[in-house]
C-alpha cells in the first residue's frame, strides 16, 4: 500500500495540493486558533507546502512522511535556520515524533487509505502526542456525497477498487464516531466539493473536522 500512495502523490504536480490548503486555515481561525508559537506536526506533509506556510505564520512546524524523495525535497529547501522539522516514516513506527508534543496535529488525505484497526491506531497516537487541550484536524472524503463513476456513494464504506491506491469512503458519521471514542470533542466542521478525476470519481466531496483533546481520558 505504501508504494501505491508514495507513486499516486508524486504524480501531482499542480492543482490543490501544489500550494497550501487555504479551507485548513480558515477553518482554524475561525475557531479563533491561533498558528502562531504553536508546535504543529502534519501527519503525511508530503512535499511541505503547508509545512511552509505554518511556518510563513510564524508556526513552529514538524513534518512525517513516508515518502523519503518528499523528505529530501523540503529538506533541499532549508536556507536558514527557520525551516521545518521532517521526518521519514509513519505514525506507527517513527519514534522521534513521540519526543515531541504538539499543541495542533493535521491530518489531510491519508486516513481514508487506512484500515479501521490503523485509523484507531493512528487517533491513539495522536492523542498520546497532543498536548493537553491540543487541537487535531483531519481533511477526508466523505462517501455521503461523493460520486464514484457517475454514482452516488451510499455505502458508509464504499472502496474506490479501480483506483491503483484504494480509497475507503466512509461517511462523516464514522469519522465523528471515532473521534468522540478516542475522547475528542469536535468544535467545527465543513464540507468542500472538489473535483478530481486522478482516481475513478467524477466529483467528490471533502470533510474537515476540527477536534479538540480533552485531557483526561474516559475509563472504559
């Protein structure tokens, strides 16, 4: 599965995900979060333009990837002493993140390409690693309104199977579910329709969340 994302990602050289992600910082400050002096980690910061434009808003920004060319590419961009912090891996088996606490972790567009067991593994460690109160925000497709090959996705987790990557459509009702069980309280939300034709949708729909962390953890 890596192999697939890593060659997927590299295949995008323009659009949306060539410069940073302006429905992410509206979203947070309309929260009234604040950027700046945060420690900020972006979990899949692929080639680091949102790395960079944290860092424009004097952000302190770390970055994780599993693609090693995007590591070395933001890596080629360090000219000063004000750069971003990247690291090769995931969040399952990088451990130098875990050195770290961060006050804002960002999610865009890699948990619909997990499995349930990995999207829980994955809210664990974020929650281990956000500091009290943190904030975790998360960008992902809902299959409540995308189209995959002209049809609508009515199954809460449709997979996109002629895609070379495949892509999980879970519907926002998961994502909220999840999020409130790892004892995450969502505090804003929005949906954005994005046109995309790289995979087998002619349209799809994309949901960010924004959660914050309470910091004593329920007992089960």
């Amino acid at each position: 599965m890596q192999e697939n994302t890593i060659k997927y990602w590299n295949t995008i050289k323009r659009g949306i995900y060539a410069c940073p992600n302006p429905v992410l910082y509206r979203l947070i400050n309309s929260v009234n979060i604040t950027i700046d002096n945060k420690y900020i980690l972006d979990l899949g910061c692929g080639k680091g333009q949102d790395l960079f434009e944290i860092l424009r808003r004097g952000g302190k920004p770390y970055g994780i990837d599993i693609d090693v060319r995007a590591i070395q590419r933001i890596n080629n961009f360090k000219k000063s002493n004000l750069y971003p912090i990247v690291h090769h891996g995931s969040i399952f088996d990088n451990t130098d993140i875990f050195n770290q606490s961060f006050d804002i972790i960002i999610s865009q567009d890699t948990l619909y390409y997990l499995e349930d067991k990995n999207c829980n593994r994955c809210l664990d460690n974020v929650y281990k690693i956000l500091k009290p109160d943190g904030i975790f925000v998360i960008k992902v497709i809902t299959g409540d309104y995308s189209v995959i090959n002209d049809k609508l996705v009515f199954d809460p987790k449709a997979i996109c199977k002629t895609s070379e990557n495949p892509i999980i459509y879970r519907n926002r009702d998961y994502y909220i579910s999840l999020l409130n069980d790892k004892n995450f309280n969502i505090i804003a939300e929005k949906i954005v329709m994005e046109s995309f034709l790289l995979h087998c949708e002619s349209m799809r729909y994309m949901l960010y969340l924004v959660a914050k962390k309470n910091p004593i953890k329920n007992e089960k």
